[in-house]
C-alpha cells in the first residue's frame, strides 16, 4: 500500500512530549521556535520530507511532478507509491521536457533519482536538466514572458482562443529552494555542483544486455527483467521499503524510466499489431506492487502512438495510476490553424489516482493546451468561442479563484 502521510516518526510517545514542553515552559500561547537537539523531532507525527506535503482530499504523501501546474490538475501533486504515465508526442519533444522537469524536481529537494533508459545514457539526460528558477529570478523571467506576450497580443485584431493560465498568483511565487513545487528555465541548464551533489543511480540497457540469462517462454523480456531487478535492489539496499526503514533521514526515490515499451527495450508491442503485450503489462504489474510499499514514485514516458492494439494501451492505462497524454501539432493541421497559433500541442489528462477511494477519480478539467515559451514551459485552459468581446479575459489562480479582466 502507498505511503500516507500520517505515518508517525517511531520515537517518543505523548508523555515525553508534554514532559518536554514543560520542561521548556511552553505553553499553547506561545509561538514555538525551532528545536536545536535531535531528541525533539518526535514531537512532529507527521513524516517531514524534504518536497512533499499531504493530500488535502485524502492524506495521501504528494511529490511535485516539476511542473506546478500540472500539480494543480492531478489533485495538487503525484503520489507516492504511484505510477505516473506520460504518454509521448510523435516526436518525443515535450514528453521528454516533463521528464526531465521529474528528475530536476528530485535534485532540487534532495531526492535520490533512478534514471533508466534504453535510447540515453543517464548521465548524459542529467547534464541536460533544466535549470531552477527561485526567488526574484522566477518573477524577473515571468514578467519578461508576460511583457512579450502582451505585446504580441496588442498588435492582434482578431478574435482568437482565449487562454487561462494555470500557474500561481506572482505575489505567491517561489521563494526558497524548501518550497513545494519549482519553476524551471528551460533555455538553461542546471548547475553541475547541483548534479555532482546529488545521489543517482543510472540503468543504460545497452550496458546491461551484453549478460546471459535464462528466460522462459511468455516471460518478461530480458531488458524488463534487468530493470526490475535493478530497482528491486536499490528500494531494498537503500531502504525506501518499510520493512527496512532507512538509518538515516527518510528521503523519496524518484524512478524514471524513459521510452518504455519501445523496440529498444527488446518489446515488440510497437512493430505489430499482435505483439506480445504479456511482458509490458506483467512488468507494470510488478513494478507498481515495488512502488506500493515504498517510498518512491516513478513517471514513465511510452510511445504509446506507435501501439496500434488499442485493447494493449486499455490494460497499460489500467496498470497506471496516473496517465496524461501529450498531443503536439507538428505536422498537424493544427499547426496552421488560427485557433491554435499560440500553442504547441494538447494535453489530456486521461485518469488521475483513485488511492484510498470507492469510486474513479474523473478530471473536470478539458481542454488543455500547452506552449513551450522561450524560458517555461505553460500549461493553459483553451477556450475556442469567439463570441466574446475581445477585451474580457478570465484567469483561474492558484486557488481557483476566478478573476475577469476587462
């Protein structure tokens, strides 16, 4: 079972607890201050993580997934414990950006990261991560992006698709490198005393498919069987299972598995309509029991375009807690339409975690679109009626609250 956010520390119990504060003449009207010695960490019943906070519906653990705005849609962040699906655009653009934005999230906050890939080399998908935005930078890039952007719309006399920004109010934008979700500038890269300082294990298939080993008919295929047991290990070794709790602070593995699925993994589910969906399916399977009891969460990019089974992506969407779908317009009539100028392609978010609940969790949220600008990446609302006056603009904030302009 996923990891919830009421798991207590282990130490101390509530006599010593109150022993404590009266030890230190605190009372419930005093503000208390920060705690100097160690002993005093078993006040918190909560498990304090660096980049996570509890689920306001459920309870549950959350991560951010890199992009606060995609955060927003999936219920305030991705769970721990869970699989999130990124289905890939046909040229593996923007998928490939999400991803990268996952894995500068963890070494933002001190998560140690396992990257896996069959196409790249894990060190070098590291020296291409996006650079943090923090403090004054993020409202300094934000206004340059919106001063453009207002620009370019003022010399337009047409009615065109109106859009409603997801990101949060400036006046509550990121202010110390401890916050919940980061903004990135994607036209940089991140600095390598922050790679060199951070914990990663890499998984390069082609390095690891030069060993023998037996496999028995309608069994998982040997790229998928190496990588399980790779991940196996380290959530094992390192202790981000429960039965093994960790010596040290408790800290998050973020798994990131990139182009799963495609013939580079040794999977034919892409090169015939017929493949065999046996070994991708049983490899979800077991892979989302690992991530069950512990403290990690993984994002998988598949070229789910290429599947031509639509009965095989039905049971990948199901072995996936989480599933969004990536649309570009290159190459579609999208591109010259009018309506969508100002975009680069759709997102759709397919099905959103149904942990601790009765009934499927649905998104109200439709018609997503997402541009990548020249420093951040933006997910907004796409609205197509062009009945409205021009000058009327609606913008949803961070808490929902929606503001009309004229």
């Amino acid at each position: 079972m996923a990891a919830v956010a009421t798991c207590g520390t282990g130490a101390g119990s509530t006599g010593s607890v109150v022993a404590a504060g009266s030890k230190n003449h605190v009372t419930s009207f005093q503000r208390r201050g920060p705690r100097a010695s160690g002993s005093d960490s078993s006040y918190s019943r909560l498990v304090s993580i660096a980049g996570t906070r509890p689920s306001v519906r459920n309870g549950q653990l959350l991560v951010s997934t890199g992009l606060p705005a995609l955060d927003q849609l999936l219920g305030g962040g991705l769970a721990v414990g869970t699989v999130l699906l990124i289905e890939e655009d046909k040229y593996n653009i923007y998928s490939s950006l999400l991803f990268k934005y996952f894995l500068a999230e963890g070494i933002i906050n001190g998560h140690t990261l396992l990257v896996a890939s069959a196409k790249e080399d894990p060190a070098d998908i590291l020296q291409e991560l996006p650079a943090p935005l923090l403090d004054d930078n993020f409202k300094k890039d934000f206004d340059e992006e919106a001063c453009n952007h207002k620009t370019a719309e003022s010399n337009i006399k047409m009615k065109i698709a109106w859009r409603y920004q997801l990101l949060p109010k400036m006046e509550a934008g990121p202010v110390s490198s401890s916050r919940f979700g980061h903004y990135y500038d994607a036209s940089k890269k991140m600095p390598q005393e922050l790679i060199e300082a951070s914990k990663w294990h890499g998984f390069f298939f082609p390095e690891k498919s030069s060993s023998t080993l037996n496999i028995e008919p309608c069994s998982l295929t040997h790229g998928y069987i190496k990588l399980l047991q790779f991940i196996q290990n380290i959530i094992y070794e390192e202790g981000f299972d429960g039965s093994n709790p960790q010596k040290k602070q408790k800290n998050i593995l973020r798994i990131g598995i990139q182009n799963l699925g495609s013939p580079l993994w040794g999977d034919d589910i892409c090169c015939t309509e017929n493949g065999n969906s046996h070994s991708l399916t049983k490899f979800l399977y077991v892979l989302r029991g690992l991530l069950r009891t512990s403290l990690s969460a993984c994002m998988i990019t598949m070229p789910t375009h290429l599947i031509q089974n639509k009965a095989i992506i039905s049971r990948v969407t199901n072995l996936s807690d989480t599933v969004v779908g990536l649309e570009s317009f290159i190459g579609s009539e999208r591109e010259t339409n009018p309506l969508y100028k100002d975009y680069h392609g759709l997102i759709h978010i397919r099905q959103i975690p149904r942990l601790n609940n009765l009934i499927y969790d649905v998104s109200d949220v439709k018609d997503l679109a997402f541009k990548l600008k020249r420093k951040l990446f933006t997910i907004e609302f796409l609205h197509t009626n062009t009945d409205r006056v021009n000058t009327e603009k609606t913008f949803i904030t961070s808490d929902f609250r929606v503001i009309h302009v004229f």
